[in-house]
C-alpha cells in the first residue's frame, strides 16, 4: 500500500510538472506574439482604427457624391435651380437688376482681443 501510494504521488507530481511546461509554453508564445511578434497585437489594433477612418471617410464620400450627383440632376433639368446657382455662384443678374454684394469679415479670432 505504501509503495502504491508512493507512485500516485510521483506521478501527480510528474502531471504537475507535465501540465506546467505546457502552460510556461503558453504563456512564453502568447507573450511572443502579443508584444514582440512582426504583427503584434498593438499593430492590429492600430491598422483596425486606421480601417474604421478609412470606412467612415469612403461612406461620407459616397453621401456627398449622391448629394451632388442628385442636385446636377436638378441642375441640368429645372430651371430654376439652374437661375438660382447662377445667381448665387457666378453673381449673374437679369438686364433690369442690381446685384450688391456684401462681403463680411470675420473677427472670430479670440487671440486678437487679449492682445
């Protein structure tokens, strides 16, 4: 009984040392890749954030090209519009008007106060 008892505890002990080589493995490889690795995580983490501007810069692209794609319909077909962004762009008027244009500067800056 004793020698049976002695052999269960060598081999626990062998199970132990066993399961914590794998496990020291582990760790040593996730620590590889996690900080030291070509590819870490860190870099993944970066390149994901550099995706997501990318996707929200291409989404407001394709909302301003629908924006503009649908007003060079209403350009091209009402003429109103088209009387409109004259006027307003290329200060154009009729023969029988007069066109003032106000121009406003901006005293936005704070720093100019203080000064």
């Amino acid at each position: 009984m004793f020698v049976f008892s002695i052999v269960i505890t060598t081999m626990k002990f062998s199970y132990k040392i066993f399961w914590n080589r794998y496990v020291l493995i582990f760790l040593a490889f996730a620590v590889w890749i996690i900080f030291f690795d070509q590819n870490n995580l860190f870099h993944h983490i970066k390149l994901r954030s550099e995706v997501k501007k990318a996707e929200k810069k291409k989404q407001f692209y394709l909302d301003e090209l629908r924006k503009d794609s649908i007003f060079l319909d209403q350009l091209e077909n009402d003429p109103a519009v088209k009387e409109k962004f004259a006027r307003e762009h290329y200060l154009m008027k009729r023969d029988d008007e007069v066109v003032f244009s106000i121009i406003r500067e901006d005293t936005t800056d704070c720093n100019l106060e203080n000064k």
